[in-house]
C-alpha cells in the first residue's frame, strides 16, 4: 500500500494529512472525555468552560497540524511549502485570538454570575476585552507575515489617544459602573440617598448609568461616573431593615412612667396586628431630645423591612398613639398665645 501510494506523491500526502488528522481527533476525543471527567471533580466552573470552548477551535487545530504533517512527506518545491505553512500558521493564529477572546468573555461572565452580577448592561465591557484581543491578534500575524507593525503600533496609539479623548466621559461612567458592580457597596434593588437627596430603588445598573426609580415613582438616571463620586446612603446596608422615628411632646405634668407604658403597649399591640414592624430589633422609646419650651419630647423608635414601609408605619402609629393618649387623658401640648390686656387709668 505504502509502495502504491509512493507512486504517486500529492496523494501520499493527502493519506498523510487524512491519518495525521483522524489520529488527532481520537486522541482529542479521548483527552476531551478524561478532562471533562477531572473537571466534574472540581467546585470551579472554569475548567468546564475552558472544556467547552476548546471542542470547535481544536478540531481546527489538528487539521493545521495534520497539514503541517503532510507538507513534510511531500514532494511540494520548498517555495510553496514555505507558502503553505504561512498560510496554516497564519489560520492557526487567527483561530487562537478567536478562541482566547471568547474563553475571556466567558471566564469574566460566569465570574460576575459567581458574585451575582448583572451581565445585561455590560455588553460594551466584552466587547472591548475581544477588541483587545482582536487587534493583539492581528498584530501577531502581522508581524508574523512580515509586515512591519511599528507604524500600525504608531497610528493605533494616536488613534487611541485620540478616541479616548473623545470618549473620555463615556469611558469613565464605564469604569465607575464596573467599580460599582464590584465594590458590591450598592445593589439592584437597595434604596439610597445621595448627596442632593435624590432618594430611590436602584432598578438597573448598565455600563453608562444607574437608575433609580423613587417613592412617587419617577425615574432618576445618574452617570455612573457622578453616583461613584457622590455621598451615598444606602439604608440596605449593612442590615436589611431600616429604623425609622417619631417625635411624641406630652406636658411636664405627665407621670412619665405611665405614658412610657401606655405608648409602649401600643406599640407592640401594632406589632401583634401588622407585621409592617419588626419585632426584632425591639421599638425604643426614649426621652429625646428631652427639655423643650412648653413640653417633654420623647422620640419612638421601630424597625421596618425596608424604607417605603417607614411611611405607613409613621402614620398609623401617630393615629394609634394619639387616640391612646386621649383615652388615657395624657396631654399633647401645642403652642398657645396668653394676651393679657391692662387697662390705663382715664
């Protein structure tokens, strides 16, 4: 068989080629199936993916080497061999910048889906990462050509800087919402305040803005770049509930004991009916800020499950607690003018 295909050079070659090629895909068959039983051993998802990416892009691989392999046991003159191999070479480069680009954006995917990242708003993210490696790519197989790529480096540097100026803004709100995701200081679905007291539910967070969706349910979109440099007060943080306050005044001639009591008993009756408050951590009453012109200020202090609750709560418990205190016959103070009139003589 060796000696009839000797006969005849090119398709000795391609024989080559075609057991090069197949002995290559039973022994890629083979490492694929080991390393995907190693892979199901591990915790990581990493190597699964890696797995994953690899199956097309070497099936492409080993037609090159199979080629490469060919060349050697063939009668081709060496300057068309020479050709050859740029030409496999050349394919083998492009299909491993494909390749890396793609195993990139993957890893960086399931790393954001590892820490409960939003992935819908970060497609320019990825798309500049496989830019990068595009063009690193192209540089490689330039260079490999023979093409002198110092002038290119020199354009794309110019060009670069001259992008980078146009987008300066828009490169930073990308950054800052990259930190943001990160720095996992601020999520969808906390409510914060920023320094002008804008206040809200974040809804999204994309690679320009956040936005913010307030009480009265208008849309606030920031720059990322601004919100990363604002004051922010997140009242999801640390804790997942929020305290909230009332001011009570009641008259200097109040037993003290009893209208704590009276209040207290109220509150935890409210409790016992809506769970709207929390009971832990437990309502504080607390005589704060204390001493003022005309009356006692105590201050109440509960716990909601989130801030838009906070409102209801105040509300019902002032009506609870004034219509106690009248039942009780503890006084409110309010504020009262005594004019007294004196009468001159004649």
């Amino acid at each position: 068989m060796i000696e009839f295909l000797a006969k005849f050079p090119y398709l000795y070659s391609l024989a080559v080629i075609g057991g090069t090629f197949l002995v290559f895909l039973v022994v890629r068959h083979l490492a694929i199936k080991l390393l995907s039983v190693a892979s199901g051993k591990t915790q990581t998802k990493i190597d699964d993916i890696l797995i994953q990416q690899i199956k097309l892009p070497s099936i492409l691989w080993g037609f090159v080497i199979a080629i490469h392999v060919g060349l050697e046991f063939s009668d081709i003159p060496l300057k068309y061999q020479k050709f050859l191999i740029k030409v496999v070479y050349s394919i083998l480069i492009i299909s491993f910048t494909i390749f890396l680009a793609n195993l990139l954006v993957s890893i960086i995917k399931h790393l954001f889906q590892l820490k409960k990242l939003p992935t819908t708003g970060t497609t320019l993210t990825f798309v500049i990462i496989q830019s990068i490696v595009y063009i690193t790519g192209i540089l490689l197989l330039l260079s490999y050509l023979g093409i002198p790529i110092t002038p290119l480096i020199t354009t794309l540097g110019i060009g670069g800087l001259a992008i980078g100026l146009a987008l300066k803004d828009t490169l930073a709100n990308i950054f800052s919402g990259l930190y943001i995701l990160m720095e996992k200081r601020i999520d969808i679905g906390d409510f914060i305040e920023i320094d002008d007291k804008k206040r809200g539910y974040i809804t999204d967070i994309n690679w320009r803005t956040t936005i913010i969706k307030t009480i009265s349910n208008d849309t606030i979109i920031i720059p990322n770049e601004k919100l990363a440099q604002s004051t922010v007060i997140n009242y999801a943080k640390p804790v997942d509930y929020v305290r909230t306050s009332i001011e009570i005044p009641v008259s200097y001639e109040t037993d003290t004991d009893k209208f704590e009591s009276v209040v207290m008993e109220e509150v935890k009756q409210f409790i016992s009916q809506d769970n709207s408050v929390l009971p832990e951590p437990e309502p504080v009453l607390r005589l704060e800020p204390g001493f003022s012109n005309n009356s006692l200020i105590y201050t109440l202090f509960v716990f909601c499950s989130d801030y838009n609750t906070t409102f209801y709560v105040r509300s019902e418990l002032r009506k609870r607690i004034l219509k106690r205190l009248r039942k009780e016959r503890i006084e409110i103070p309010y504020s009262k003018l005594d004019l007294y009139v004196k009468e001159l003589p004649g």
